[in-house]
C-alpha cells in the first residue's frame, strides 16, 4: 500500500511568541511519488518531515493521510517508516536483528526470515547480516538502517537527509540505490536534503522551501529551466547562475537594451513576446540571471540568431578536470541575494510590502495570481549589507565571494590566463530576468492574463 500525503495550509510555531518556522504550506504528494523538500538550513525541512511523521504537533492547518484527516493520529497508526541523518543503530544486535526488530515489535513470535532475507537481498547486504554496527562501514551500517525501514513495507518513506554523513563517492552510490529501490517498492516518499544536485537527481518533484514558505513545487527539470523567483534560481544548479543587476531602457525610438553596469545586451528586434513584456520595466533596476549555458567564449562574428556580445577579463580560473570556470569581470555589479549569502539566516525574511503605483506588469501579474505571498527576494546592496548593523538579529556575515561577477564554463583546451580580455556571446533564448523583489519577468510567468482584454 502507498500513500497520498496532503498538506494544507499547514503552520508550525514553536512556543507562544516565536513566529512560524513552517508557514502556510500546502503540497499535495500522489500515492508511489518521490518528493524533495529542498531548502538551506534552518528553512523547516524537517519540521515538515516530522509533522508529517505525527513527531511534531502541527500548529496549523491540515494534514491528510490518503483523504483522511490524520493530524492527531499517532506515529504508529501512520505506517511510515523514517530513515534520519543519525541513524541509529542497536550495537548489541546483529544486522538480521536490526533489520528484523520493527517486525517484531508488530507482530511478535513470528517467523521473519524471509522478510529480513529478501530485504537484505534488496540491499545487496545478505553477507552482512551476522555482523555487528560495530563492524561495519558508515555506508554498511546505512544500508542496514535502511533495511530496517524497509523491511516492515512501510506506506511511505520520510527521508531527512540519509545521505549527509556519508562520503560523496558513497553518498552517489547509495542515492542511485535509493531512487531505484523506492521506484521499484513504489513507496510514497519524502525525501529531505539542502543538497540540490541530489534533490535534482532523485525528485519526481522538488519542493523548495526558503524560511518555512514554499517558493515553488515542481518537476526538477521545470525548477531548473523555470524558477518562480530568483531565490530558486540560485539555490538550484552549479556553478551558481550568474545573478547581475540591470537596468532596463526601452526608449520610444531605439533598440531595448538591459544594461549592466559598463556594458549592455542589446534586445533583438523583433522583440519576442518576454522581451517585449519587459518594457514595462523601464528606468527600473532589474536582476539579469544567466546561467553558464547562456555564455559562451566566441567572438561576435560567430554569432548566431539570439546570441548578444559582452566582453569580459579574466579574473580568476577554475580548473575542474573536465572544463574550466572562468570567471569574468564585465563591469557589472552582482545582485546578492541573502540568505544565500548567509546560509544560516537568524530571522525570517522580510514580508513584502505593497509599492504605491504598482506597474501595468505587476497588476497584470497579481491578476493572474502568480504572485505568492512571501517568495519575494529583496535585492541588497553590498554596500548596504556591509553596513548593516551586527547583533544578535543580523544575518551571519557573507561568505567570501570569488572574485569576477560573470562565471562562463569553458573546455580545458582553451588556453586562457588571468587578464586577458575576452569575446562573450549570450544566448538571449535563456534570458532570465528577475524584478527588484526577485519575483522572475521573463521568462513570463506562466498564467499571464490575455493583454487584449
Ligand atoms: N524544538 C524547537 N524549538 C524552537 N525552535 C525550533 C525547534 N526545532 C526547530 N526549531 C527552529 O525551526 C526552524 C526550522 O528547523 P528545521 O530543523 O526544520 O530546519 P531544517 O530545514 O531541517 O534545517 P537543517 O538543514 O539545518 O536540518 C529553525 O529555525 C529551528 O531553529
Ligand atoms: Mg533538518
């Protein structure tokens, strides 16, 4: 049996004066689904596990275990079986009892071998089972947690974070043997990491939280290709896409250009349709996302339909085997966003606040309700955040950043050294732009009212 598990407006807030750590969530998970929650730390990912698993009392909202109002049912009357980060197994007890522990609490007297065996078969830990933790690898001993869980054929899995304690090596390892066994099992499962390309990797869909307020729920390929808000933008997809703040101009009797600092892309006439939508931000400050498949290094004869120059100096090289990250100064200036900067943000973001004279693009926008309270992302000046005051309510302080504000991937055959300037192309097809609160133009976003109306 597998699960549908819905959560509706669900909140959580620990004690009477502290705010809400999980706010307002709803997510609707299909029966046999493998679904992320995604989110840096601190952000409620496992509040909402733990809510889910009836560990944690949920403040608001609803939870609902197959259509059925489950928010006070006890753990054990959920039939989910959770597999944590620390997972802990009994060092007294041999793998087979480990494994076969949860069978006999449910059902005692019985004879469960066959379980036991067929999981660890699963597994591929059959010549483990007579070992103790104590002599077993981290890799080993997660397996036979993971057994554990298995072994009961729970309804569901709840995942938080299986993997983190773990080597990469195994930790890939292992995460291509989850995503098998769950898809084989077709167990409902809800699987918690702040790690991305894991999220990316294993998610039917990825589920992004940033300060307990889900940004967006979607399939990875569409969190990747469409992020609601520059927040997912950057938190989704190595290197980081390359977050520049712009300038749009869109004069009566010239070309459309955005304009970086020094340099500017040039908008192709005819403009497409998200081009042209953003004239409506002229004279505004806007975050320009390129992601490193929007850049390449060539010169502006070789371009093609679409693709835009810029130049750039070599700033800084980073050799990874397979390519080269090259990072570019082009002259303009990065857009920060915070808690990216600041992994461990000790407040909740700001709310957004209404602007006075909302522009024809957000009123169309709220018309067709894509905006969502709370996936708003304020653009913080470096300056700014510089002077930001301390105390205990300040964010942590920001990472040291690389230096260059454009990081192009290239092969390890081109020959580039440290300042030298170099011919750019972007293609404009993968153009993001985003408003000063973050919330992504263009591409438009997907429900956008018929403009004849
Ligand atoms: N028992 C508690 N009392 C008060 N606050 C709590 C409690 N448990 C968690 N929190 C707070 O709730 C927020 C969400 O915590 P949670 O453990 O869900 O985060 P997370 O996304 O799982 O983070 P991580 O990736 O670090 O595990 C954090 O700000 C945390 O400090
Ligand atoms: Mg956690």
């Amino acid at each position: 049996m597998t699960r549908a598990i819905s959560l509706h407006d669900v909140s959580k807030t620990y004690g009477t004066k502290g705010g809400r750590v999980v706010d307002r969530l709803s997510l609707d998970i299909a029966p046999g689904e493998f679904l992320v929650l995604l989110g840096p730390s601190g952000c409620g990912k496992s509040t909402v596990l733990r809510m889910i698993a009836g560990l944690e009392e949920i403040t608001e909202g609803q939870l609902l275990l197959d259509g059925e109002y489950a928010n006070d049912l006890p753990p054990a009357g959920r039939d989910m079986a959770m597999v944590f980060q620390n997972f802990a197994l009994y060092p007294n007890m041999t793998s087979r009892d480990n494994i076969g522990f949860p069978l006999r609490i449910e059902s005692p007297g019985a004879d469960h071998g066959a379980r036991v065996g067929a999981t660890a078969r699963m597994l591929g830990i059959e010549d483990l089972l007579d070992r103790f933790p104590g002599q077993l690898s981290g890799g080993e001993r997660q397996r036979v947690a993971m057994g554990r869980a298995i072994a009961r054929h729970p309804s569901a899995f709840l995942m938080d974070e299986p993997l983190s304690n773990l080597d990469a090596k195994l930790r890939n390892h292992l995460r291509a043997e989850i995503a098998k066994l769950t898809r084989q099992l077709k167990v409902t499962t809800v699987y918690v990491t702040h790690d991305q390309s894991e999220a990316m990797s294993l998610g039917d869909r990825v589920a992004v939280l940033r300060g307990g307020v889900l940004q967006q729920v979607d399939t990875p390929r569409a969190v990747y290709g469409l992020p609601r808000n520059v927040f997912v933008a950057a938190f989704v997809g190595t290197p980081r896409i390359n977050l520049l703040r712009g300038l749009v101009r869109a004069p009566l009797d010239g070309a459309m250009t955005v304009s970086l600092g020094k340099q500017f892309l040039r908008l192709p006439e005819p403009l497409t349709m998200d081009h042209q939508l953003l004239r409506v931000q002229q004279g505004r400050e806007v975050i320009v996302g390129l992601r490193s498949e929007a850049v390449r290094i060539a010169k502006p004869s070789a371009a093609r339909p679409g693709e835009v120059p810029l130049t750039g100096l070599v700033e800084h090289l980073e050799f990874q085997g397979h390519e080269v990250l090259v990072h570019f100064d082009t002259g303009s200036r990065p857009a920060v966003v915070p808690d990216l900067e600041a992994p461990r943000p000790a407040r909740r973001p700001a709310r957004r606040r209404r602007r006075d004279g909302g522009t024809a693009l957000e009123w169309l926008r709220e018309r067709a309700g894509a905006l969502r309270a709370g996936s708003s992302v304020a653009l913080l000046d470096r300056a700014a955040e510089a002077e930001a005051p301390g105390g205990p309510d300040a964010p942590a302080a920001p990472e040291p950043r690389l230096p260059g504000d454009l990081v192009v991937r290239t092969t390890p055959d081109l020959r580039l050294r440290h300042g030298m300037q170099v011919p750019l192309l972007v293609d404009l097809a993968h153009l993001f732009v985003f408003d000063q609160h973050g919330e992504r133009i263009c591409p438009a976003p997907d429900h956008l009212p018929d403009l004849e109306e």
